[in-house]
C-alpha cells in the first residue's frame, strides 16, 4: 500500500489505484480493497465471534441506472455492485425494501413512502445478486438488514423465495434468543443456513418468519451520532449495547449525510477510535458487523485493516488476523509484521518470543518516532494513534 500508480494494474492483488485529497493525499496511491475473510484463517466458531464487513444502504450505488424515467433526487451511500461488494469481502448488506409500483423496490426515500425519485430497482435484482453469490461460495454466510416498509401480505416471503434465496434461510425459531452463542460458521455452511435476514418490522417475526431485528442484536446510534468521537450511544429501538440477552452487536459508523470525498478521511484513524469507544460502551464486546458508506474509500487500509484488527483480538488474541494460526493457543501469534495505514504514519506491530507481550513501532517516514510495549491484547489490537 501506499506505493504511487497510475492505473489500477501498478497496485497489487487487493489494491486499487486512488487518492484522499480531504488529507491533502492528492497524487493516487495504491489502496487496500479487499477483506481478509476471517474463516480462511480461523474457522469453526461461533458466527458470534467474528467481525463482518456491512455496506449502509447497499442498493444506493452512485451512476445506478435510472429505471423510473425522472432524475433521481437521493443520498448516496455506495460505489460498486452488491456483487462487487460481496467479492471484496462485504457479508453483510443494509437494504430498504418498499411497496412500489405494484412490486417491492429498493428505495432510498422518506417517511415509508417510495417515489420515482427515490426508487433504485426492484429488490429481486439484488437479491438474485446475493443468490449467485451464495450458490458460487457454498461456505459462505451473508446477513441482510432490511429497513422494511412492505405492508403487503407475505410479499418479503414470496419475494425471497422467487430469488432462490429460501434454501439458503436461517430459520428463526433456531436464533439464539438470550444471549447464548450462535451455531458455529461450519455447522451453519453444513446445514446450508447460509443467509440470515433481520427485519425492523416486529410483525414479521410471527407473520412470515423472519427474525426482529432488535431481538437479536444491539446496535449503536446511527448517522452523526455514531461517529461522534468519545460516545457511543444505543439506538433507541434496541437494548443497551451491554445487554446480555442478545449476541450480536452491531457498529454503524457513518454520518447523517454520506459524502464520497470525505469518507476516506472517515475510514483513516477516527473510526478505529470509534471502534475502541464502541467495544467499551458494550462492555469489551467486539462488534459482530460494522456497517459503513462508500466502504473501499481510505488513506491506507480503511475497513479492511479495522476488520483486520478486530478479528485478530476476537479469534486468536493477534494484533491482526493475519497473525493468528489455526490450531495455536489463544494469544500466540505469527511471528509477522502487520501494516496499518493511517493519515500521519504507519504502525507496525510485531510479535515477540513470549506469549502477550507485543511491541508497536510508530513510523514517521524513515525515523522511529515512538516504541511501545504492551502486556495486553486488547491494547494492542485496538492501538490507535
């Protein structure tokens, strides 16, 4: 990363060819694009223990065609295909489903109410998306969280089904309803429940099975709220973020009014901050998902190198995924240099000899400017400078 391009061909597998200038970072660079999937390098425990990539508003892609003849008039949140989204590591898919023009369609509108100005496409495109996805990846599990204003009688259930996406359905009445672990990502893949899908509707859960959002998972405030440094508030519709009756947690970090431009300034130090003031207002709980805007967008390493970090400490008690080892003991890692990219300089954690000690060598161009021991794991992975 960080190597100077001109095309997308100059950067390396997982890298594309862009710039931040809101960081003054105007010549284009090479920057990560891609996760690492967690389950390639730790597999087999519970679906609550890992940290999923999560695209706000997943449908509401900037240059989406205009299917409904005026010029749309909405926010943007994202840049590439839900199938894009999906090859580079997105599990998780924030989607508006609306009754409109005698269909359900993706929106991104106002006061449950979709308009041609606000309609995208008809959410079936997407989810035969997700469909393709899942048939070509057997060992992989996609979450959807729906913003659900459909009032038509069973018309999600039909609509899913139509997608081919019901053989894939985690059924409700197996979801974990007080806190306990979920099953383990192998034992989801083995008995094909491979999509989970949450509904802001409480009237689902018994009308056509699909699991309340907020019975399942808590979540922190979205929009501005959820990138004010220093606090991390719940959302009101959910239990508080220490809640013990519900094993997943959600992060939303992205402002009230996505601004391309700005997000890679959003994805540089400040959200591994938010992500560090989250995790303690849940009660050093890692969040299960972390749903962003424009998710490829960073000075560095963004999303990716957060998701990096965060699993680490949850699988394998590594500064980084990339150092766990299958089959280790908790806490020993590879003996392996871990870059993370952020606006000022470059932090490079190193493993030692002894179990728990980690060293953070902070870098301002070629010069050692910092060097810092820590005893602690969780000092360590949610290092921020």
């Amino acid at each position: 990363m960080l190597e100077s391009c001109s095309a997308a061909t100059d950067c390396g597998g997982g890298l594309y060819c862009g710039n931040c200038p809101v960081l003054g970072k105007n010549q284009p660079f090479c920057i990560r694009g891609q996760a690492n999937i967690p389950t390639a390098t730790i597999n087999g425990l519970p679906f609550n223990k890992y940290t999923w990539l999560v695209t706000h508003n997943a449908f509401s892609i900037v240059d989406a065609p205009l299917l409904t003849g005026p010029q749309r008039i909405t926010f943007y949140n994202q840049e590439d295909t839900v199938t894009n989204q999906l090859r580079n590591g997105v599990r998780g898919l924030m989607l508006d489903m609306y009754d409109f023009d005698n269909d359900i369609w993706l929106c991104h509108s106002l006061r449950g109410q979709c308009y041609n100005i606000t309609a995208f496409q008809p959410a079936i495109n997407t989810l035969r998306e997700v469909e393709a996805f899942l048939s070509s990846n057997p060992t992989e599990i996609v979450t959807i969280i729906l913003e659900d204003y459909v009032h038509t009688t069973k018309a999600l259930t039909k609509l899913f089904a139509d997608a081919g996406l019901d053989k894939y359905w985690y059924p409700v009445s197996k979801m974990p309803k007080k806190g306990e672990d979920w099953p383990t990502v192998t034992s989801m893949a083995q008995d094909n429940h491979r999509l989970l899908v949450f509904t802001s509707d409480s009237s689902k859960e018994v009308s056509e099975g699909i699991a309340y959002q907020w019975r399942y998972m808590v979540e922190n405030e979205p929009g501005d709220p959820g990138v004010r440094q220093g606090s991390c508030p719940n959302r009101k519709e959910s239990k508080a973020l220490t809640s013990k009756s519900a094993s997943l947690f959600l992060q939303n970090y992205f402002p009230t009014i996505p601004v391309q431009t700005e997000a890679c300034k959003e994805h540089s130090t400040p959200l591994m901050d938010m992500v560090a003031t989250c995790y303690k207002s849940a009660g050093n709980v890692m969040p299960n998902f972390l749903a962003v805007n424009f998710y490829m967008r960073s000075d560095g390493g963004g999303v990716f190198d957060a998701l990096d970090r965060m699993n680490g400490q949850s699988l394998c008690g590594c500064a980084s995924v990339t150092a766990c080892q299958a089959g280790a003991p908790f806490g020993v890692c590879k003996n392996i240099e871990g870059r993370y990219t952020h606006a000022r300089f470059t932090v490079y954690t190193v493993k030692q000899h002894c179990i728990g000690q980690h060293m953070i060598r902070v870098i301002f161009g070629e010069q050692v400017v910092k060097i810092e021991m820590y005893c602690s794991i969780q000092e360590v992975a949610l290092f921020s400078c």
